[in-house]
C-alpha cells in the first residue's frame, strides 16, 4: 500500500518592529522570518495572508481587521 508523503515547508514569519538580533537568528534557524518595519494599515492587509506568524514589539497594531486577513496565521506574538 503506498504511503502517503506530506509536503513539509518551513512556517513563514513576519517581524514588524525591530527586535534583536539574537531572537532573528533564532527564528531563522526554524522557519522563513521577513522584517518589515513601518508597514502601513493597508501594507500590513496586503501581506499578512502570506505568513503563518506575526511578531510585534509595540510599534505595529495587529487588529481585528488584519486577523481576519490573516488566513494562514497560527501566531500572533508580542515580544518583550
């Protein structure tokens, strides 16, 4: 009987304020991590749908219009 193999891809991250360098790396180690700064309310609804987790660091307001964008999100993080 075959087996069926699931398609693995690493989850895709979205930092939207600065946060340090160490904590990227980290990200980095376990999954595709874009660092986007100063997005705009209508930047942020274009994009969101693309990433599976959002992190933020007080700059940028996740609401509840970019959640419901946010068909792929699984996170939503607040670092600090």
């Amino acid at each position: 009987m075959p087996t069926l193999v699931q398609e693995s891809r690493r989850p895709r991250v979205l930092i939207c304020d600065p946060i340090i360098e160490p904590v990227i790396q980290l990200l980095h180690d376990h999954a595709e991590v874009d660092q986007k700064t100063n997005l705009t309310d209508e930047e942020l609804l274009q994009i969101i749908p693309n990433y599976d987790a959002v992190i933020v660091c007080g700059g940028t307001q996740v609401n509840a219009e970019a959640i419901a964008h946010g068909l792929n999100l699984k996170v939503i993080a607040k670092a600090g």
